[in-house]
C-alpha cells in the first residue's frame, strides 16, 4: 500500500467551512505532511472529535481520516527509524507501519483518555515486526522460536564479551535461564533465518570448484525412496490376507524367527510353514505386479 493511494481515498472535497481542502490538507490549502509533531496532536483530537460525529463512508468522513493519516505520518517515521540497517528497503518498512498507522486510527476513541500517539505506536511497531517475521525468515518457524533467536543473539554477544570466547550451550541457558534443550532448539530454529540458494556458484581458487554449485556438494540420494512406492502397494494386499497369514509374516520377517519357531507357534511342520509362506510371497508378488502392469 503506497502512500498516494492513501491520501486519494476520499478525494478533494469542501470542508465544512466550504474552504476547499485538497487531498489530506487542512483548510487554507495547508499540507496535513507538513504540521509539527507537537501541534498534530491538538489538531489530531479536533478531527477524532469531528470523526466521531460524522458517518462512515461520507466525503467528509473520508476528509478526516485521511488528514488524521497525513498528519501522523511522522509517527510512522519515527517508528521505522528504529529498524534502519535491517537489510529491507525503508520505504517497505514505511509503508507497512503505515498499515499499523490506519488501523489505529480507526480503533482510537477518545473516551480512553489516552493520547493518540501513545495509542498507534505499538499498533505501528506490531506491523513492522509481523512484516520481518513473516518475510524476512527463509524457513517459517514459530513465533515463540523467532523472539528466542533474539535473546540467544543478545545473550551470546555478551557471554563472548565476558568470556573472549563463544559460549557454551550450558552457559547460554544459565545465562538465559532456559534448559540446555531450549537453547538448542533455538540454535537451530536461527538456521531458518537465512537460506542459500541450491543454484549458488561456489567459489574459489581450487580446481574442484569451477563451474560448481552447492547443489554438487551436499545431499544423498536416499535409495530408501524406491520403496514407497512399493509399500504403497503392498498394503492393501497385506489387508486382504487372512489373520494367520499375517502373523507367519511377522514372525517371519519382524520377530525374525526361524520356520522351525514359527511351526512350533502354529503346530505344524517346518516344510509345511516354508509351503506357506511361499505361498503368501508369491500371492503378494502377483498382486503387486498385477497393480504395476495396471498402472
């Protein structure tokens, strides 16, 4: 949301004096960006006052709510200053305490007794740290973890202050009166902070570099992933066999228990338990082969 679509919401219109008032100005032509801070907050309670009494959506209802937002800019300002050197584009961060800048205003009243610029900031601020948290993290972690990789930040600059080393993980969470398992925890929710891109060129002065990209150098290929597909199917036909059936399989190829074993579990020979489960593989290897043929 720019600015210019901000102070065009409602247009030029008459004030209520009939002196025309241009887009966010205040009578007399005089620009609502360019009132001082100190005399913004009297002129800010004259026009909560006047949008009180007027009706929502009207050209003059719209008049004061723009003007109460371009006078109040500054606020927004000031608040965005205490995030310059994040790595974002102020005007981003701007433009999103503005958000926070237009919510307030239509929640202020000022029965609360409270002076309004007490009032935005915390809903400006509230905006600006929702826009890092929700885009600035390569990998979304909990909201609880984000505010624990602060602390631990804070709390590791100044243990290697003290220490003229790194900290330990047992003295950042005495430090941090957290368990060890927290801190570890947060250590490793902070990795999603930043990414690297797959396609990143490596450089370097080795031969082994060259054209490479990380993608080259780390990962396995994982020849377990073959299998799924082969469980899938296998599944419902181990569903379709008989209760007996099952539990030769079980003994066989999870309790790992010899056919002499499991005969003696069923009361019969080791040749017949051998029949049986050839039998049984050989009926899951039709089906299996039956489904890969269909598909």
């Amino acid at each position: 949301m720019s600015t210019a679509v901000i102070r065009s919401e409602a247009g030029p219109v008459e004030d209520t004096a009939g002196t025309s008032a241009g887009e966010g100005g205040l009578p007399g032509g005089v620009d609502a960006r360019s009132v001082a801070p100190r005399d913004a907050r009297e002129l800010s309670r004259q026009f909560f006052k006047r949008l009180a009494e007027l009706e929502e959506g009207t050209p003059e209802y719209q008049y004061a709510r723009n003007t109460l937002i371009e006078m109040n800019m500054s606020l927004v300002r000031f608040a965005a200053g205490r995030f310059r050197g994040r790595g974002d584009d102020m005007e981003d961060i701007v433009q999103t305490g503005m958000i926070g800048l237009i919510k307030a205003i239509d929640r202020f009243e000022l029965s609360r007794e409270v002076e309004f610029t007490s009032f935005a900031l915390p809903y400006i601020v509230g905006e600006i740290k929702r826009f890092f948290r929700d885009t600035t993290w390569a990998v979304h972690v909990p909201r609880r973890l984000q505010e624990l990789r602060v602390e631990l930040a804070k709390a590791r600059d100044e243990l290697a202050g003290r220490l003229d080393r790194e900290p330990t993980v047992a003295e950042l969470a005495t430090l941090m009166n957290l368990s060890e398992n927290e801190v570890v925890e947060a250590q490793i929710a902070a990795n999603g902070y930043n990414s690297s891109s797959l396609d990143a060129a490596l450089t370097g002065d080795g031969p082994e570099h060259g054209e490479a990209v990380l993608a080259d150098f780390i990962g396995v290929e994982e020849h377990g992933l073959r299998l799924v597909e082969d469980f899938q199917s296998l599944a419902p036909l181990m569903a379709d066999l008989g209760e007996r059936d099952r539990r030769i399989l079980h003994l066989r190829f999870v309790e790992e228990a010899t056919q002499a074993e499991i005969g003696a579990q069923l009361g019969c020979s080791q040749m017949h338990v051998s029949r049986l489960i050839k039998r049984i593989i050989t009926r899951l290897r039709e089906g299996m082969l039956g489904e890969l043929d269909y598909a």
